[in-house]
C-alpha cells in the first residue's frame, strides 16, 4: 500500500480555533482503504475519474484529519452526509452542463497564465467566455 500524505500534527489539531487543511489533488494511492463499503460503491457510480478522487481523498483526509485529533483509528470514524431533507430532482449533483470541458477550460487558461503567457486577470476573463460558450454549447 502507498504512504498516506503527511497530516497535521495532533496536538496542533486538538487546539481549538480554525484549521485549514490544504488537498494536493485527486490522486492518492491507498486512500481508498480508509472508505466503507457503502462509500466504496458510492465513488464507483461517479461518472468522472477527477470526481471520484476527490470524493475517495476527501473522505480519507477527513478520517485522518479526526484520527488525529482524536487519537481513535482512522477507519472506524463515521462520516454521516446530513443533507436535512431529501433530495428533490432540481437538487441533485452538480447542474453545471458541460462540467468537464469547463474544468478543462479552467485548467488550461490556469496553466498559460502558470507559464507566463498571460496576466491572472487575463485567465480569468478567458476562463469565463469560453467556459460560457461551453455551457452555451451544452444547451442547444
């Protein structure tokens, strides 16, 4: 099995306030040993790969991250979604058309503007017309 990612120090999450954990992605090779059954099958109907490692790593991290501060083993914290009432059918999962191209979108106009060939503010405003024309797109 792969080594987990380095987390929070206990003692530093037992003390109370704020604490920001930072994710470095979607990829974590092991992490899935830390998800129930039920979760298990839950990553599985995801229907894109970024999707479902951010939900295993997610969940994982959020089991580590209450270990830790706990002291109680990583694989026996429940994790209860409360949602308050059920879903309706106008609430149910992402309702962005065309999700993926406008992540893709978003990525590629991140990394130009990473390899210096336009302003941040430049990416953002190209992120947003193409991304528009893509969900444009999706509803014709």
């Amino acid at each position: 099995m792969a080594p987990s990612p380095p987390i929070a120090s206990a003692d530093a999450l037992r003390r109370p306030g704020i604490h920001l954990v930072l994710s470095t992605g979607d990829r974590w090779p092991g992490a899935a040993h830390l998800l129930t059954t039920a979760e298990r099958a839950r990553a599985d109907a995801f229907r894109h790969e970024q999707s479902r490692g951010e939900f295993v790593v997610g969940r994982a991290l959020v089991r580590r991250l209450v270990a830790a501060a706990t002291g109680l083993p990583a694989r026996e914290i429940p994790i209860k979604q409360m949602m308050g009432k059920a879903p309706t059918e106008n609430s149910k999962g992402v309702r962005l058309p065309n999700l993926p191209q406008v992540r893709d979108i978003m990525n590629e106009e991140y990394e130009n503007m990473l390899a210096g060939k336009q302003t941040a503010q430049q990416a953002l405003d190209n992120a947003v017309t193409r991304g528009n024309a893509a969900i444009k797109e999706a509803g014709q």
